[in-house]
C-alpha cells in the first residue's frame, strides 16, 4: 500500500457509531482513518492531483439519509456522496461523506465478492473520483471512472472484479451517487446546513 510521495491531505472523521465496526474491519482506528485516507490520495493520484486536501466522513445510514435528500434531492439512504469544492489539477479541495452500514448490506449480496471493509473503501475511492472531475451518469464516462477505481484500487492491494458489460454499460450506474456540487455542505463538521 505504498504511496509516492504527496502533497494532498486526507482528514478522516469516523462517526461514533461506525466506530466498533470500522474497528474490526481494519484492526483499528488509526488503520482504518490511514487505509481510508490511502483510499482518497489513491484515486486522486490515478487522475494527477497530488495538492490540496479531501475530506473523508464515515457514518450511518441514518447519518448520511438527510445528507442525500437535501444535497440530491434523494429521500433514503446511500452509500457515498461527493462534495468538489476545487480543481485545478494538481490541486483537489473536496469532502465526502459514505455509510458503512450501506457497505455491510452491499458486501452482503451473493454477486459481491468484496468485504464490508474493501466495499468501504470503494465508496471512498468511488466519492474522491466524483471529486476529481469523473462522472458515471453516462456509459462512456462511466467506463472511464471504472477503470480509474480499478487502478486507484490497485494501488491499494485490492483487485476490482470486472463486469460482464463493463465495456458496453448502456444502463445508468445507479449503485453510486452523483457529487453534490454545493460548497455550503460542511460534513466533516457532523452536520447538514
């Protein structure tokens, strides 16, 4: 899980409750805020930026409910929402928030092969993306954001199944949120505006 050399922070805020999980999946915290915050700088350094700073939030369903209904206009929970406030590469400002709890039911399904803790880790990487200009609403830049998850995932020991339409994706992605796009968020300061 070598990472080269950055000027890009990642501040990680891991809510009370996703704590005991997050303790387990990782050993740890302090293993779980670094591997998260790996997580981040990975998918930030598959697109170039390497200055700035991104902001990760764990929390709960509960949590992250309100945050997607008001921001997204989406009344129930999600899994990772993307909150770019800059980019001008190689400079990133950013923030995102993801629900462990939404990791634990998705590493549930059958055709998931993937842990809570690598699905977890996913979300971050999936979120820093949306962070970083990537886009998922169409098949061509949906396909892009793969492989980039895909390579920023790598980079963190985690090889990516792929998909039998990954290549041809003509159904809209709706596993992963689209970015908020509002710098009036402040999720990282645990409430909504």
């Amino acid at each position: 899980m070598e990472q080269s050399p950055t000027n890009l922070t990642a501040d990680v805020l891991i809510d009370e409750e996703a704590e005991p999980d997050l303790s387990i999946w990782f050993g740890s915290l302090e293993t779980a805020r670094t591997e998260l915050a790996h997580a981040a700088i990975a998918a930030a350094s598959v697109e170039g930026c390497d200055r700035g700073s991104i902001g990760v939030r764990i929390c709960d369903d509960a949590t992250i409910h309100p945050i997607n209904r008001e921001f997204l206009q989406h009344d129930y929970p999600t899994d990772v929402i993307s909150f770019p406030y800059e980019l001008d590469p190689p400079m990133v400002e950013g923030e995102l928030v993801a629900s462990f709890e939404t990791a634990i039911e998705n590493a549930s399904e059958p055709s998931n092969p993937l842990s809570p803790r690598q699905e977890l880790l996913l979300y971050v990487v999936h979120g820093t993306l949306h962070i970083v200009g990537h886009d998922d609403q169409s098949p061509a830049p949906r396909a892009a954001m793969r492989r980039a998850e895909i390579a920023a995932m790598k980079l963190l020991g985690i090889d990516l199944p792929l998909s039998n339409d990954e290549d041809s994706a003509s159904e809209p992605d709706d596993s992963f949120d689209d970015d908020a796009s509002d710098s009036s968020g402040g999720i990282m300061s645990g409430g909504v505006s």
